[in-house]
C-alpha cells in the first residue's frame, strides 16, 4: 500500500447505502480515500452517502450491484476500474435478511442463504479484485463478521455458523496473499444498532449496555475507525487477524 495517506486509492464498500456499510464509507472518503459505494437496489441511499462523501472534500462514487451474483461482482469490479481506477482496498459488509430460526424450524436453505452472503459474495469479490491489487503491488481485504459466532445465541446458528465460516476464510487468504503483499482481516462488531434497529425499545438497549464492560451500546464509528485503521499504512503488518469491537462483551 503506498504511504501517500492523501492519496491511499480507490475503496470499493459492498452494501454502503446505509447502516455499518454507510458510515464505513464516508469514514474511508474522510481518510483520503477514494471510495466506491455499491448498493444492490437503495440507489437514493448511495447518492445520498456519495454527496455527503463529496461534500467533506473526498472522491466517491456509487455503483449498483447484487454481489452475490458472479457476473454482477465481475461488472462491478470493472466499472470501479474504469471510473475511478484498481480497488485497493475492499470492504465486504454487505448482508441480506438474517431471521431468527430455533432448530426445529431450520432448513439447508436457511443455512445457504447466510453462505451467500458471507462465504460467497466475499469469496466472488476477492476474485474480482486480486489481479488489480497485484498489479499494484498490495492491498488490503477487510471483512464485516459478528460477536455472534462467539456468543451463541439460541435460534442463530445458521448466521453463527457462516460468520464462523468468514473467520476461515480470513485467515486461509492471509497466507495466501501475503505474499503478494494484501492483508486480510476481519472486524467483527457487537450489536452496533443502525436503521434495521429502529424497532430496538430503549429497555433493550441498556439491558444490552449493563452486560458490556464499557457500559454503553457500540456506534457506527467505533467499527468504521477500525475498517480505517486496517486500511491505512499503520496496520502493514497486520493480516489474518478478527478484531472484536464489543466493548469487551466477550472479553
């Protein structure tokens, strides 16, 4: 990665029209990055997140995309090369529907659904960008998994159990791209409350917030200001690694 923070590249965020993706997004444009925002149908919600990018002064662009699909990543991957140029840096936070299903009601499909999110779609968007980030010298690949795969929550093992799956990815792909000089790490956030949330009632929230050792619900922020960190020339060294931002509620 160069050390020209002013200028590090080009971010390509998956699922940045709102939520984790959203603020992950203009945080990367904050630091001097030069950020792709993908959405798969909020077409409002990425334009809305690229002018605010632009406003601060960064770059950003908005790309529409299903990046479960192979063709989709493929084309995607491409138009950000030709508008803005090579990903750099590839931040996979985009998700779809997580239902809550006890045992008894689990199906295969269950399990594929969540797979096809966190297995496939990273897996798809690792393919697109690696001939870029070789050609460049190095980049970086940061993951969006869960404190979930640690608690154990009744009712979640097909989430649990692909997001354990992403943690075998990220450290397979370390070694395998270390030495082509790109990192690969995951953060993995606690509840971090965002638009999907709103029907959170406040009991909930400081039920949650007693049982974490810093008192208090995680933000946005407290996960974007690691993306950022894995991101830039500070966290070389760094790869094969799940960073937890829980505030110790797994500690």
């Amino acid at each position: 990665m160069t050390d020209d923070k002013q200028d590090p590249g080009v971010a390509l965020v998956t699922g940045a029209s709102r939520g984790l993706g959203k603020v992950i997004a203009q945080a990367l444009g904050a630091a001097g990055w030069t950020v792709a925002v993908n959405y798969r149908s909020d077409a409002a919600g990425a334009s809305a997140v690229v002018d605010t990018i632009r406003s601060a002064g960064g770059t950003a662009a908005a790309f529409g995309a299903d990046v479960t699909q192979e063709t989709a990543v493929a084309d995607l991957v491409a138009s950000v090369a030709e508008r803005l140029g090579p990903v750099r840096a590839l931040v996979a936070n985009a998700t779809g529907p997580q239902p809550e299903r006890r045992i008894e009601e689990l199906t295969w499909q269950d399990h594929l659904d969540q797979l096809t999110f966190f297995v496939k779609s990273p897996t798809l968007l690792v393919q697109a960008v690696l001939p870029g980030m070789r050609s460049a010298g190095g980049g970086r690949v940061i993951q969006i998994g869960t404190d979930m795969f640690d608690r154990g929550l009744p009712g979640w093992s097909a989430y649990a159990a692909a997001k354990g799956a992403q943690i075998g990815l990220t450290r397979v792909w370390a070694r395998e791209l270390g030495p082509s000089n790109i990192t690969v790490n995951l953060v993995a956030p606690g509840w971090i409350p965002v638009e999907r949330h709103a029907g959170s009632t406040e009991e909930s929230l400081r039920s949650y917030a007693a049982e974490v050792p810093l008192r208090r619900v995680g933000t946005p922020t407290d996960v974007a200001a690691t993306v950022c960190y894995l991101a830039s020339p500070a966290a070389a060294y760094v790869t094969g690694q799940r960073i937890t931002v829980n505030g110790g509620h797994t500690a």
